[in-house]
C-alpha cells in the first residue's frame, strides 16, 4: 500500500488553509465592529442587551449601527456565506487535483484580496464601482477551479 502525504507536505493544501483561515478571521473581525458600534452608538437590536446597557430606550436602531448589521448580518455576511464557503469546497477539491503550487496560490490570494477589498469597501462605503469590481475578480479563481474541476472529474460522471 502506498503512503499519502501528509498536508504539511502539501504545499497547495497549505496554501489553502493559510487563505481560508484569513477569510474566516475577516468574517469574525466584521462580527465584532458590529457589535462594538452597536455598544459605542448604544443602539441594541434585543432588549436584553439594551437592559444591560443602560435600559430599554437602546432598543433602537441607528443608521451607522444598521449600515454594519446589515453588512456583518444580512448583506456582507450573507455575501461572505455565498462566495466563501463555495470557495472553501472548490478550494479544497482544487487542491487535491496537484495544481501548480504557484498557480493555486495565485487563485487564492486573488480571492482572498478581492473579499477583502468588497468588504473594506462596504464598510467604509466606497464609491462604485470598487465593491462590484471585488466581486468581480474574486469570482475568477473560483470559476477557473470550477472548470479545472470540471474537465478533471468529467470522465466519471
């Protein structure tokens, strides 16, 4: 019986876990300035956390405090799910299929910066078109590992 690598020699695989964990840490860190402009502007979604921070007239909205739950809860966080955790499945199929070291780095790291760049640029609110631009070159590695994935597995279908 043959032996496997182990990931650590895995150059491609490590390169992965080094991008997915920074995206992963990029979707806690917009968590947390959520919940710190919520405290800051003392504007609480539940009344729970509005008794506890000073009492029920903080059972409000703001608008800097809904920019940011809209872009840590529903939008950005929303947007991070449908693009990263598809990302996570291609990169770690991609992985398998011995991509060029460089050339899969090259993939991740374009993907990693432009979720970056979308995100910075919801949160400090951007001119247009920076954040569809992100989008835009993030989703290229992802379609090409898709296709890559695509012409490797196609004689088992």
């Amino acid at each position: 019986a043959g032996t496997f690598p182990t990931m650590m020699e895995n150059k491609v695989l490590m390169s992965f876990a080094f991008y997915s964990t920074i995206l992963i840490l990029k979707m806690y860190v917009v968590a947390i300035i959520t919940g710190q402009v919520r405290l800051r502007k003392k504007a609480f979604a539940n009344p729970e956390d509005a008794l506890r921070n000073g009492g029920l007239q903080y059972h409000r909205e703001d608008p800097d405090v809904e920019r940011i739950q809209l872009i840590s809860l529903f939008r950005a966080h929303r947007n991070d799910m449908e693009n990263i955790f598809p990302f996570l499945f291609l990169g770690a199929i991609y992985s398998l299929l011995d991509p060029s070291p460089a050339v899969a780095r090259i993939h991740f790291f374009i993907f990693c910066v432009g979720r970056i760049v979308h995100t910075v640029a919801y949160l400090l609110k951007l001119k247009a078109p920076t954040r569809s631009v992100a989008y835009s070159v993030a989703q290229l590695p992802c379609f090409s590992m898709a296709l890559q994935i695509l012409l490797a597995t196609t004689p088992y279908w």
